[in-house]
C-alpha cells in the first residue's frame, strides 16, 4: 500500500509538470483514436442500418459473424495488417508499417464491428415500426438508411463512444503496426506497457490516470454535445 501511495504521488507530479514528451503522447493517443473511431463510424454506422433494412439469403449469418466479431482478438488484427502493410505485403508500398495511419487502420478494424453491431440494434426496431411507411412513400434504400441513423442520436452516441473507448484502450495491434517508436508513434496504452515492463509504476500509473481522465472527458463532451442538440420543450 505504501509503494502505491508513493507512485500515485510520483504519477500526480509526472501530470502536473506535463512535458513535452507527455503532452506529445496523449496528443497521438488522442488522434489516432479519434480518427479510429470517426472514421469506424463513418463505415459502420450506415452498414448497421443497411442491414437493418434489407432482408437477403444469408442475413442471419451475417449477423452472427458481426456479433461475434465484437471479441475480434486484437493481437490477430495486429498480425494481419502487419502482413498486410509490411515490405513484403501486398501494402507495403503504402509506407504505412510503424506509422500512426497503420494504428488508425488497426484500431478502425477493431471499432467497426461494434458501431454496425450496436446500430443495427438501434435500427432494427425502427425498421420495424416505419419500414412499411417508408417503402409505401417510395423511400429508396439510401435514403431509408440515412432516415433512421437521423432518428437514432442517442443509440449512435453510445456507438461512437463504445468504438472510441476500444480504440483509446488498444495496445497490441497498434504495438505491432506502429512499433511503440519513441515521437512517433507512442502512445498512452504502449507507454504504460513499456513502463510497466521497466518497472517504473509511477510513470505507468499517471500514464493510466491520463487515459482514464481523457476518456471520461471525451465522453462528457459528447454527451454534452448531444443534450445541447436536443429540441427544448
């Protein structure tokens, strides 16, 4: 208890003195992962609501693999891109191995699944209720798709925020696409791996303390966002 009471102190001065090198890492952490996620939501936001929205032979499977893909192992993320995009790989002309544009792809990979799982959650239902009155007025499939994310906001939220705390919180595919490089492609999660594997707790826990309070500032954000759009009543 004594030796967390002290790097809990060491980790609190490690935040306030912020350098250069701290600021440096969160700033990366911070647009990877948001890119991870906006750019995850972007592809899977209105693949949820296509599926919600269509009936076709093989639907039901398409599902499963969706759920089940919600525990897509990140290690194996890691190793698949990293045969992609390195020299040999069919991307390595990209240049994108140990690079933050690898991380992003890494973490959008992982963030994807659970924005189309949770959409076509919140989609389904609506479907249900006004498909019928979509298809009578005519409402071509794009634009059905486009009705119901608009009439979901706060169902979308909750997936952008779940795809954006995946992302934050990754560490072995980014660890293997990006290399942990010290002012390149270190971010918060591999930092606090690689102090923790030196030994230095302190480090590791102000790293972890950053991470938590970037999280829940995110999410307060939106959430704050998302009331401020809402019509007053």
């Amino acid at each position: 208890m004594d030796e967390f009471g002290r790097a809990l102190g060491l980790a609190l001065q490690l935040i306030l003195r912020a350098d250069a090198e701290l600021v440096a890492i969160v700033g990366l952490s911070l647009r990877v992962s948001l890119a991870a996620a906006g750019l995850g939501f972007v592809l899977g936001a209105p693949l949820g609501a296509l599926i919600a929205a269509t009936r076709f032979p093989g639907r039901t499977a398409l599902l499963v693999v969706l759920n089940a893909l919600l525990g897509l192992p990140p290690v194996v993320v890691g190793l698949v891109l990293y045969l992609l995009v390195s020299r040999a790989g069919p991307l390595g002309g990209l240049g994108l191995l140990f690079t933050p544009g690898a991380m992003v792809l890494a973490q959008c990979l992982l963030a994807l699944p659970i924005v189309a799982a949770l959409a076509h959650r919140a989609c389904e239902g609506l479907w249900a209720e006004y498909g019928d009155a979509l298809r009578i007025d005519g409402v071509g499939r794009g634009h059905a798709v486009a009705i119901l994310l608009a009439m979901a906001p706060a169902p979308l939220l909750t997936a952008f925020l779940a795809a954006f705390g995946r992302a934050i919180a990754e560490v072995g595919a980014i660890l293997m696409v990006g290399g942990n490089i010290r002012g390149h492609t270190r971010t918060m999660t591999t930092s606090i791996a690689l102090e923790t594997s030196r030994g230095d707790l302190a480090q590791a826990l102000g790293l972890g303390l950053i991470l938590l309070a970037v999280t829940l500032l995110v999410s307060a954000l939106a959430f704050g966002l998302s009331r401020a759009a809402l019509p007053r009543g």
